[in-house]
C-alpha cells in the first residue's frame, strides 16, 4: 500500500457528492512512497510521471514531494509543454519548467532506473509534456481551506483553461466568499466557527473545498500598558504583574489555554511570547510588547484587615477565608497556614471580579513559601512587604469580567507552609471577593478562570474581618522613666466576635517622642525584646528597614538609636507589623542615656 505524501495547487474535481469524475481540464500532483521507501513517485492526471530509486536512507520520500511542490507551482503560472526543456552537462541532466529547476538527475539515479542521465530525463519530460498538453486548472489550497473568524483567506486558481465558472459556499451563514477575477482568488471570510463547503465549477465539473471555519484561541494585541508604583519590582511581583497583565490583555476563548513565557527587558518596558491554544480553536503564538508606565502609588491610609490564620493547620480541602473587598478604601491580607493533611494540597489566594466590567486594583504584595520554617516565611513575608509598602512599589492588577485570579498558589507538601500580606485598593467602583483556599489541585487553566456560581448566588463571608491600623503614642522623659508598649498582648475582637490573637497583620504606626529638660544631651533608642517566645521583627524607621535577628526571651535588640540635644525634643515614627511565625507580644521600649 503506498502512503500519499500531500500536494499543493493542482486538484481533482469531484461531482457534488464527492465521487471522483476526472474532467480534462484539471490537473493534480502528487508525491507518494510504498511503506518500505525503497522508490518514490510523482503522479499527474492519474498517471505517473516519474519514479525514483534507492535505498531506505536516500529520503526519496521528501525529494519526490519538493518535485511535486515545483511542478505545482509552475502550473499555477500556466506552465505549457513548450516550457518544458532538459539540459545535460556531463553525468547529469536536469528538468527545467518555465525556468524553474525541477530534477537533477545524477548517474546513480540514471542506474537504479536502468538509464543513463539523459536518457531518463528525456523520458520524464515526455510524461511532462503530455500532462501540460491538455488545458487545465490548477486551485490553492486543493482540499480544505482554514479560516479564522473574523478574516479573511485566498482560495487562489491558475492554470491554462481559464477562469472558474463560480463558486458557492453551503452555508451562508458560517461563511461567504467572493470571486476576484483580476486577482485570480476566491476571497473567503469566516462568519462563526463551523464548517461548510465551498464548490468550484469549471467548464464541466465542480469541485468541493472545505472551509474549516474556526477562532482563535485568544486574541493577543501587539501591546499592553503595565502601571508601575514606587520602587523596582522584585522578580516574583514582576512575573506575575506582567503575566496577569498579558493575560487580561489576550482575553482568552472558553478553555482555551495561554502560556506567558518569562518577560525579557527591553527599552521602556518587557517582550513576553505568549502561546494560545485549546480544543476547537487555532492555535497562535506571538511576541507582545509591555510597556511600562509610571504611576504615583494610592495614599496610604487605614486599612481594612483580613486575617487568614484559622484554623493554623489544615488536614484537607477548604476555604479558609472568603470576605468582600472594601470599597471605596484599601484591605489588607495576611494569610499563614501549615499543610497537616497526608498528601500534598495546593494553597491559594484568589480574588474574584463578580462584576459585568473590568477591575483595577492597585496591589502591593509579598509571600514566602513553601518552607517548614514558619519564623522564616514569616519574617519573609513581612519584610518585603512592609519595604514595598512604605516605598509605594506596586502595580495596576486588570481583572477581566467574572474572572478570577490567582494572587498566589503554592503546592505545600505535608508539613510545609505558606505565609505573605497584600495590599489591595480598588481603583473604580468594583465587586471583588477574596479568598484563601486549600484545594487538592489547582485549576488547569491556571492564574485567571471562570468565577464559581456559588460566589454569585451565595458569597457568605468567613467573619475574619479585623481594624488593620492602630496608633500608639509611646513617651519618655530623659532621667525619668521608661516607655514601653508591649505589642500583639491583647485581643483583637471584631464586631462578629471574632478574635485575633497577637496583632498578627495589624499595622502599628507608634509615635516615639523623647523629651530632654536637661542641660546635657542624650542617645534615645528603640529596643525590642520578645515577651511570648521566640521572634523575630520588621520595622520601617525614617525611611528604612530595620530586621532583627531571631530573639529569645533573655534577649533584646535596639532597633533604633540617635541624639537629642538639651533642652529639646525628639521624635521619629516606628510602623511595624507582628510577623506570623514569630511569637508575640513582644516589648518596645523608648529609653534613653547620658554620657
């Protein structure tokens, strides 16, 4: 049995119904090979014009075919058979058609087929010519013609007997074409997705085409506009701001997929190539350009506090917290949870756009994990997201209609865990849900996906809704006593009773004010010393960051240190929050000292 190996251009008609009915005037090659590769041949009007020999190695499967592709393209251009001509020089001829080399025909071949190199060429061209003889019509493609909707695609014709009679498409409602004479095209453009078919009458036959009409799996712009706050993304916060960027600007089909490849730097932004694909669609690919412009970040103020921390330690698939985002404001995550189950789970942050429109929200965001240190991710967490936070670096987050997205997702193995804040404010009037859930895979499409009907019909909060920022006054009188303020001792309790122990998440801007009545000056300092157990700290101090190292009970650090001269006062503002992991209260205290 011989395998066909496909052709372009010169096709057979068939009557309506598809039977073949060979009319004079069409003309098709064709390249095939029997399954042992041992000989190849080119076939036209049914006939074979030439065969060639070899052995398994000599791919004369793929020459047979290039032979075929050249033919067919010098009778798209009416070649003629006084356009074909054989020149020798030598052990080898060649087949020339209208100008364009067709065969080399060397020794070894001339004596697999019994021949000498002229010879063999000689009688190739004779086939050749007689197939020419007749007029013909030549169409491109022959056989099926995809077309994505929304555009248009060329059926091209040539040949020597002229121009089609016409041609009609089945169904009018999937596609419509028009003939262009002058062009020698039928135009075809795609109305739905469907397939139907288009029939080419020539003198006395017709020929069926098939329109594969369908979209594409997204549609990807050449570029997309990323607002930028404040200081340079970390690696993490770019990836995903460029990625659910690119995404929301490609708008994937239904269960079409979209891979981001990593953004590279270029001038004034990033290149992403970005692939779609997915059943019933085409697929596509190309190279979208991110440009980055530079946004002032939104004021801080008090923020609304979401705590996902209950329960600590997870044994199987839940949703851990689900609460509204505020409006007209800015909500602050904090999320913490260890993987307790005997497999794997996948832990996620989601953020759902139940609205009709787009969302943009600005976010500023940090999370650490997985790890099986939970004093690590935590301090982690907290401090990149308080240097993010405090120098404004974050960016415009565009959430499509009913679509949700993947703020982070993590797979945690048993025992490990996850931990991180965000900051989330709504630039427009938006209905966005939040979420922390542990999930025993995460969605195949990934990042952005449907928005569950529960969340429409039903969106019942978790109650983990908390006052995220607290003020705190702390004084001292030089040769007097100690301030202290001992942070994360009391009780957070909301209005639904809920209670949050440690202030985990609470933003704490403590004013520190020394006063010195005396006559010589002194060195104030901020010391931390930890109260519950093992911790570590974070702080934003006049513009910068200050970490502690880990600290025991029996331990302190100063974590802030200057001058205040006779007769003066002294103040700098502390803003800090309790890090998960770590083990609070721990104690603050504003002391000073005389030389």
């Amino acid at each position: 049995m011989k395998r066909v190996l496909g052709a372009l251009a010169l096709v057979a008609f068939a009557v309506a119904t598809g039977s073949a009915q060979t009319v004079n005037c069409v003309l098709q090659f064709e390249a095939s090979r029997p399954a042992d590769g041992l000989s190849a041949q080119v076939t036209g009007r049914g006939k074979v014009i030439l065969r060639l020999r070899g052995s398994a190695g000599d791919r004369l499967g793929e020459r047979a075919q290039t032979v075929a592709d050249r033919l067919n393209q010098v009778a798209m251009a009416g070649a003629g058979p006084g356009d074909v001509v054989v020149k020798t020089s030598r052990n080898r001829a060649r087949i020339i058609v209208a100008g364009d080399d067709i065969l080399a025909i060397d020794a070894a071949l001339a004596k697999r087929c019994k021949s000498s190199p002229a010879g063999l060429a000689q009688t190739w061209a004779e086939n050749l010519k007689a197939v020419f003889k007749e007029p013909y019509l030549t169409l491109s493609p022959y056989r099926e013609l995809l077309v994505p909707v929304g555009e248009t695609r060329l059926l091209r014709w040539g040949g020597t007997c002229g121009k089609p009679d016409g041609g009609e498409i089945a169904d009018g409602a999937i596609a419509t074409s028009q003939m262009e004479v002058e062009q020698k095209v039928f135009a075809v453009w795609a109305l739905q997705p469907g397939t139907t078919a288009l029939v080419v009458t020539a003198q006395d036959g017709r020929h069926t085409i098939t329109l594969v009409c369908k979209k594409w799996a997204a549609q990807i712009p050449a570029s997309s506009q990323l607002q930028v706050s404040g200081g340079t993304l970390r690696r993490d916060s770019l990836l995903q701001a460029v990625e659910s960027l690119v995404r929301s600007a490609a708008r994937p089909e239904p269960n079409a997929q979209l891979n981001c490849a990593e953004p590279i730097a270029v001038s004034g932004g990033y290149q992403v190539r970005v692939e779609a694909w997915g059943d019933g669609y085409l697929p596509l690919a190309r190279v979208h350009r991110v440009e980055v412009q530079r946004i002032p970040a939104p004021q801080l103020t008090a923020d609304v506090l979401l705590v996902s921390n209950l329960p600590e330690k997870v044994t199987e698939p839940a949703v851990l917290l689900r609460e509204a985002v505020a409006e007209g404001g800015s909500t602050r995550l904090l999320w913490h949870h260890v993987n307790l189950a005997d497999r794997a789970l996948w832990m996620a942050v989601l953020l759902h756009n139940l609205a009709d429109s787009d969302a943009r929200v600005h976010f500023t965001g940090a999370k650490a994990g997985p790890s099986t240190d939970e004093i690590f991710a935590g301090h982690t967490a907290a401090t990149r997201f308080l240097s993010d936070l405090f120098s404004g670096t974050g960016y415009v987050l565009t959430i499509p209609p009913r679509t949700s997205i993947e703020l982070s997702a993590v797979k945690l193995r048993p025992f490990e865990l996850a931990s991180g804040l965000a900051r989330l404010v709504p630039l427009q009037q938006a209905q966005l849900i939040i979420e922390v859930v542990f999930k025993q895979r995460r969605a195949q499409s990934g990042f952005f996906s449907s928005v569950a009907q529960n969340l429409h019909d039903n969106p019942n909060t978790s109650g983990f809704e908390f006052e995220g920022d607290r003020i705190v006054d702390l004084r001292h009188t030089v040769g007097g006593g100690w301030g202290f303020y001992s942070l994360g001792k009391g009780i957070d309790v909301n209005s639904r009773g809920r209670e949050l122990a440690g202030s985990y998440g609470v933003l704490h801007r403590i004013n520190a004010v020394v006063e010195n009545p005396t006559n010589q000056p002194a060195v104030v300092e901020v010391v931390m010393r930890p109260r519950g157990g093992i911790a570590r700290g974070t702080f934003w101090i006049d513009g910068k960051l200050v970490e502690t190292p880990m600290l025991t009970n029996a331990s302190e650090q100063v974590i802030y240190r200057a001058m205040v001269g006779a007769k003066s006062t002294y103040s700098v503002q502390v803003a800090t929050v309790p890090e998960s992991g770590s083990h609070y209260p721990i104690l603050l205290t504003l002391r000073s000292w005389q030389r």
